[in-house]
C-alpha cells in the first residue's frame, strides 16, 4: 500500500435540503458552474437522471491542458450521497482504462441547512510512490494530488455552497 495521502475531504454547510443540493451534485453537467477545473459533462447514456451503474464523460483543463474523463455512478442515494468513479482518461476521447479516483459527495441535515462533505480517494495504488510524486508534480506545478485537491475540493464547496444559496 502506498505511503502517500490517498484521500482528502472536507465540509461545508448549505442552506438548502438535502434535496436541492442532490439535484445539483447527481448532475455532473451543473459541475462546471463550481470546480475549478471542470469545464462540463455530458451523458454516455440517454436517460436524463443518473442512476448506480450510469456513465458520463467530463471535460476538464487544468491552465492550458485539457483532458476528458468517462466516469461511472456507484452510488446514487437521492438526498444522501452521490459518488462516481473517474475509469477512462484522455486527451479527446476517454481511451485509456486505468482507476484514476472517486469523488463522494454525502449530505447530511443539519442544524442550518445540510453538511455537504466532498471526498476525494486516489485509485493509482499500483503507482510506486516515487512515480507518483513526480507525476504529481508535473500535473500540479510542484504539489501532491492530495494537496492539490485538498485546494480545489475547498474551492469546490464554497462555490457551490455560493451557487445554491443564491438561488434560494
């Protein structure tokens, strides 16, 4: 198992239901208007709601570079949890099968709105950590993926927390 930090998470609390915040997290096409690297979504398959087993490809750009991901839902609780697994990368077209991470997001009521948690778990396990530092160096100009995403989850959170509540 590797050394390195694997997951990162953190909190934030919404003024909104469980509910509204759902509708907005299980739409990874509605991402793009609070990740900082996220550039948008779109369905693989046809049905208008995502459901466990489900899959969507996501753009993304981090500076100049961009990729795309194709990602499958795992869990997909209305209200309670919504989590999908990064399998695909590429540069246009998701070719490349390799686990790449999860991203969990868990609501929970509280009192003043919902708690929002975002998780990310790192899958490059098989990575020796040697390479995976200077992988992850190279992609995030001198940080760990676990620092980097550290930063974008919070960045994350408080846009979308912006995002709901200002439409409320």
């Amino acid at each position: 198992m590797p050394s390195r930090l694997m997951t990162v998470s953190d909190s934030v609390v919404i003024d909104a239901t469980p509910d509204v915040i759902y509708a907005r997290i299980s739409d990874p096409r509605q991402t793009n208007g609070w990740s900082p690297e996220n550039t948008g979504a779109k369905y693989d398959d046809t049905d208008a709601q995502l459901r466990v087993g489900s899959t969507f490809t996501g753009t993304n750009k981090r500076g100049h570079f961009r990729w795309v991901t194709r990602c499958r839902v795992t869990e997909a609780r209305a209200g309670e949890r919504f989590t999908f697994r990064v399998e695909q990368y590429g540069l246009r077209t998701p070719r490349l099968k390799v686990p790449i991470a999860v991203w969990d997001y868990q609501l929970a009521p509280v009192r003043g709105g919902t708690e929002v948690t975002e998780t990310w778990t790192d899958l490059r396990t098989s990575w020796p950590d040697a390479a995976a530092r200077a992988f992850d160096w190279v992609a995030t100009s001198g940080k760990t993926f676990a620092q980097f995403n550290a930063r974008n989850i919070a960045t994350t959170l408080r846009n979308l927390k912006r995002t709901v509540e200002s439409a409320a």
